[in-house]
C-alpha cells in the first residue's frame, strides 16, 4: 500500500507545514513554520478575497512572521499571490534567476485564463543551484530542476527530509513539458539525477495532488524507472 501523507497539515518534530489549494488550478501552496514562528510561503496561489482570507486568518492565528515567498517556477498559478502577499505580509519575493522572463509575462498568461493578476512584484532576490533558503532553525537548498519550465527549482530540506518540487514531479507522474521552455529530456534527467538520490524516505510536497516520497517514486512511477 502506498505510503503517503494526504492530511493538510504535515509536522515534522522541527516543522509544520499547511497546505492550501488555491485557485482555480488548485495550487498547493504552502505555510512552513517553525517554533521562532518565523515563516515561508511556497507558491502562493491565492487569487479570490476567500482564499487570501483563509492565508491571512491562518498566518495570524499561529502568529507568524512571514520572512518571504518563494516560487518553485513562474508559472501563473504558482505566482497569482505574490502581489497580496507582499502586500500583506511585507515581505520579499524568490525566484530563480532564470525565471524571470517567464515571471514578468505571467500576467499576459493570467488574462488569456481569465485571471487577473494585475502586474507581479519584482523579486527581491534571484536565486541559483545550491542557494540556501533560512528561515528560523530551518534550512533548505535550492535544486534547479528545469524541463517543466525555465527556472524551475525543487526545495530540499535534509534534516527534516522535505522536499518541495512545485510542478517537476507528482505522486504517479512528472511535470508537463508542452509549455514554451518545456523539455521533456531536461525534466527526466534532473528527476533521476537531482532528487532520485535523495534518502528514500524523503516526503515530497508536490505543486498539485497529493504528497508522496522518494522511494515510492523510484519503484512505481512509470515515468522514471531505469
């Protein structure tokens, strides 16, 4: 029976996780916080008055302090909240350096969708393979994982065994790659080189679906096997 953790809320002895799904997409997006209270946003995807309501009432009730977001790629669904978190929570935004092309054409590709995002904020700072990410006691080590698009990168958190992989890899299944800068040979290499190697027992917090681990994958998901 597969192992995997389908509640919206995850806690590691070190970690909480939240999970929302947001918009019409259903983007997971993720709250990660620690005991300091300091926290991360992954991908905020919040897009009506209802859910910025539900991040905003969640953020205040555990009292947190949200140090920054952070987009695994500039794909629209993943970004249509940076703007109101910024807003909100006066925080910097995260992106891959090679993300940015894509990032500023997200509302160009919100309208086509009949989203509405009005324009993005600019990132604060352009992030690169082996960059870590610190917030609390916690940290996390950016992996550039293109194929699914420019600019896409996974969050890997050793001592907690969390992985973040935004639209690269699904429990079953891999990232699409018909989008404009999408390769199909890129996005295979990176999974079976980049995160296949992490400790089988790494739970991965995937862009949409539900959650899943490295084992599993490397011994049922069709797309990868060797």
């Amino acid at each position: 029976m597969k192992d995997i953790v389908a509640s919206h809320h995850y806690k590691t002895q070190e970690m909480n996780i939240k999970t929302f799904h947001f918009n019409p997409i259903q983007v997971n997006t993720y709250v990660l916080h620690d005991e300091t209270k300091q926290a991360v946003i992954i991908d905020p995807g919040n897009y009506i008055e209802q859910e910025n309501n539900q991040l905003m009432e969640y953020v205040d009730h555990e009292q947190l302090s949200v140090q920054y977001v952070v987009n695994t790629h500039p794909h629209i669904d993943h970004v249509c909240g940076n703007r109101w978190c910024v807003d909100h929570f006066h925080c910097p935004v995260y992106i891959h350096e090679k993300a940015v092309k894509i990032y500023h054409q997200a509302p160009m590709y919100g309208s086509v969708m009949g989203i509405d995002i009005g324009t993005c904020p600019e990132p604060s700072r352009l992030l690169q393979e082996g960059d870590m990410l610190t917030f609390g006691h916690q940290q996390m080590k950016v992996l550039y994982t293109p194929g699914h698009a420019d600019g896409s990168i996974c969050l890997y958190d050793a001592e907690n065994r969390l992985l973040f992989v935004g639209d690269v890899l699904f429990a079953g299944s891999v990232g699409r790659t018909d989008f404009p800068t999408g390769s199909a040979t890129m996005l295979l290499q990176n999974i079976k080189e980049k995160l296949m190697v992490l400790p089988g027992e790494t739970t991965v917090f995937c862009g949409h679906g539900i959650n899943t681990t490295i084992e599993y994958e490397k011994h049922h998901n069709l797309f990868i096997q060797y």
